[in-house]
C-alpha cells in the first residue's frame, strides 16, 4: 500500500509540473496576457498533497489552474474576461426580438437584467438595449436545467456566455444563433449526451468552445463545420468512445484540443491531420493500447503531447519524428515494456519526458542521447533492474531524475557525472545496498536526493 501510495504521488507531482509547464506557451500570441513559464515548486507540492487521495483527475486539477491561478489568467480571460467596449463595433444591426424579456427562463432574464444599468423592469428592455450589451453573461453554477428557444435572442454583441456547471440535457436548436460576436462558451460540467447537429453553426467568432466533462458518447459529423476561429476546444471528461472521420479538419485555428477522460480505443485514420497549428493534445485517460503509424505527423507546431493512463503496451518506430516542436511528452501509467531503438532521435526540443508507472525493465543504449535539452525525466514505478552506462551523459541540461519504485541493486560508477545542474534525484524504494564512492560528487546543483 505504501509503495502504491507513493507512485501516486509521484506521479501527480510530475503530472501538476507538466501541465504549469504547457500553460506556458498555450495562446501566449495574446498581448494582454503572457503567463510566466517559471514553476513555483511549492505550489504544485501544496496541490500534491492536498489532493492526491481525492480521486481528481488531471482534467479537474487543470480546470482549477485554469480558471483560479494567475498563471491562467489567459484562459480565464478566454471564458469569462469582458471584451473591451472599443472591440465590438459601434454599427451593429439591432436584432428583433421575437421573444419578450419576461418570457425567459428566470435565470437568463435576470442576468441580463444585471448587465442594463437603470432598470429592474422586463418589459421595459428594448432589442438596442439588448444589442448593446457586451462582455459576459455569466450563468454558472444556477442550477439551470433546461433553456427555452429565444433565451439569448438579440445579444448580438455578447462576448462570452458561461453555462458552466448546471444540469443541462438538452439545447434547443438555435438557442446560440444570434450570438454572432460570442468568442467564448462554456458549457462544461452540464449532463449533455447529444448535441443537435448545426448548434454552433453561428458562433463563426469563437474562440473557445467548453464542453468538458458532459456525458457525450458521439459528436454529429459536421459540429464543428463552420468553427474555423477556434483555438481551444475541450470535450474532456465525456463518453466518446469513437471520432467521426474528419470532425476537426475544419478547426484549422486550433491550438489545444482536450480529449482527455474519454472511452477512446483507437483513433481515426488522419484525425488529426489538418491541425498544423495544434500546440496541446490531450488523449491521457482514454482506451488506448495502440496508436497508428502516422498519426501524429501533420503536427509540427506540437508542444505538449499528453498519453497518460492508456494501455500502451508498445510504440510505433518513427510515432514521434514529425514533432519538431514538442517540448513536454507525458506517457506515464502506460503498459510500456520496452522503447523502441531510436524512439526520441528527432524530438530533440523536448524538454519534459514523463515515462513514470510504466513496465519498463531496461533501457536501450543512447535513448535518451539527444536530448541534450531534457530537463525533467521521470522513469519512477518501472521494472528497471540495471542501468546501461552511460545512459544519462548527454543529459547535460537535467534538473530532475526519479529513478524511484524500480528494482536497481547498483549503480555503475559515474552514472550522474555529467548531470552538473541536476537539482532532486529521488532512488527511493529500490533494491540498493550499497553505493559506489563519489557516486554524487559531480552533483554540485543538488538540492534533493531520496534514498
């Protein structure tokens, strides 16, 4: 129990770290925001702790990063950050409204209430009023269980709308479709199973589209036809269990997709080719036990690639050569026995590589030689009885090795020389009973060492 604890542990640590460190980069085009790359350690060790028996996965941890912690102030600005008034154009058409305000779901007629100043009185709001309103209608966590048709008609300059958290089952068809300025919806944590087939058909503006953790087990074929603006699309925490061919080739804008915490047992054929600008692609949690030659080629622009808890018992020789850019790689609580000879050769920007929880009893000679910027590698909660020679001197840039809950009785002599900025080297939990003399003399940056 207590070696199945601490794997735990240190997997959630590395995973936290990994995902600060892809939070970076996501959308950092954005002038207002630029998050800092910079981890604050003690941070992610108060979540570690505070956290790792609640059962959370990591969608619910990024969630929380997201829209709480400064350092995600980007994504939050993304969903609920009103858009400057100076953004939305003075000659907008003021829509007729064929719904009267006080017919609406109490809920929505309030909120907007509370955007137009003056005025308690539905009956008195006219549809320039309602034109006229911009930035965010926020609506969640009102325990909304259904939207009646018209709800959101005449919000042609609305910035953001948030449904996140309530009970929705169902959306009435056109419910969005004046919403012709919207860059932002959230509609996560809802109990949606379907979606009607051209709902966001109108939202040609959007930004960012929310609908994780739902209880979706199919998505239509063309419900993300006219989406091409795009950038952040989550469908984590679902029921999907397969893909419609082609459903994001018209998300040519994308940077991150979150397809995390589903049912996915394979991936389409070219899935994922038309996503050129892809920065962050989450598949941890899904039914993965193998991935198709190929499929992840068309992404040169990828920086963060997340596999997390599949069952991935091999990898494709060449899975990663296209991935030029990839800077984090997460492969973690796979069933991965052995790498492939040569498997990160050409992913030479990685900096992150998380190989935790996996079967691995022995390493080939030179994996990881070039790899000459890796910073962090975990190999913790393996099999690996012997290290080859060797096997860490091009690592010259490594600030953090686990070698813990592995089956190590020696090590060779001068293993670490060559890991000078090496900050916590953790050999917790293995078979070693004794070390060689100055095993640790080159470590001169150590701050941590678990033995």
């Amino acid at each position: 129990m207590a070696r199945q604890t601490y794997r735990r542990l240190v997997c959630f640590s590395c995973l936290v770290a990994f995902f600060s460190f892809l939070l970076g980069p996501v959308l950092a085009q954005i002038p207002e925001h630029v998050p800092s790359r910079e981890i604050d350690f003690r941070e992610w060790e108060n979540l570690r702790w505070e956290n790792v028996d609640t059962g959370r996965s990591v969608l619910d941890r990024y969630e929380r990063f997201r829209l709480e912690a400064e350092a995600r102030g980007i994504f939050k600005d993304k969903f609920y950050g009103k858009m400057p008034v100076a953004a939305i154009s003075p000659v907008k058409p003021v829509a007729h409204t064929g719904m009267s305000i006080c017919d609406r779901t109490d809920v929505v007629m309030n909120a907007i209430l509370s955007k137009i100043p003056g005025t308690n009185d539905c009956a008195e709001i006219t549809s320039t009023q309602l034109a006229a309103i911009t930035g965010t209608l926020s609506l969640n966590s009102k325990n909304i269980s259904s939207l009646k048709a018209g709800d959101f008609d005449g919000l042609i300059s609305l910035a953001s709308l948030n449904l996140l958290r309530n009970s929705l089952a169902t959306l009435p068809e056109g419910i969005f479709d004046e919403l012709s300025s919207l860059t932002s919806l959230d509609l996560s944590e809802n109990d949606l199973a379907t979606l009607p087939d051209r709902i966001f058909d109108e939202l040609t503006s959007l930004d960012v589209l929310g609908l994780g953790k739902n209880d979706l087990g199919t998505l239509p074929d063309s419900i993300f036809d006219e989406l091409s603006s795009v950038e952040g699309l989550y469908l984590n925490g679902n029921d999907l269990v397969t893909l419609p061919d082609g459903i994001f080739d018209p998300l040519t804008s994308l940077r991150v997709l979150d397809l995390e915490r589903n049912d996915l047992a394979t991936l389409p054929d070219g899935i994922f080719d038309e996503l050129t600008s892809l920065d962050v692609l989450g598949l941890g949690g899904n039914d993965l036990v193998t991935l198709s030659d190929g499929i992840f080629d068309e992404l040169s622009s990828l920086g963060g690639l997340i596999l997390y808890g599949n069952g991935l018992v091999t990898l494709p020789d060449g899975i990663f050569d296209e991935l030029t850019s990839l800077t984090s790689l997460d492969l973690w609580s796979n069933n991965l026995v052995t790498l492939p000879k040569g498997i990160f050769d050409e992913p030479t920007s990685l900096t992150w590589l998380f190989l935790d929880g996996n079967d691995l009893d022995t390493l080939p000679v030179g994996i990881f030689d070039e790899l000459t910027l890796l910073t962090w590698l975990g190999l913790g909660s393996n099999d690996l009885s012997i290290l080859p020679e060797g096997i860490f001197d091009e690592l010259t840039s490594l600030t953090l090795l686990h070698l813990n809950e592995n089956a190590l009785v020696t090590l060779p002599e001068g293993i670490f020389d060559e890991l000078t900025l090496l900050t916590e080297l953790n050999l917790n939990g293995n078979g070693l009973s004794m070390l060689p003399a100055g095993i640790f003399d080159e470590l001169t940056s150590l701050e941590g060492l678990g033995l």
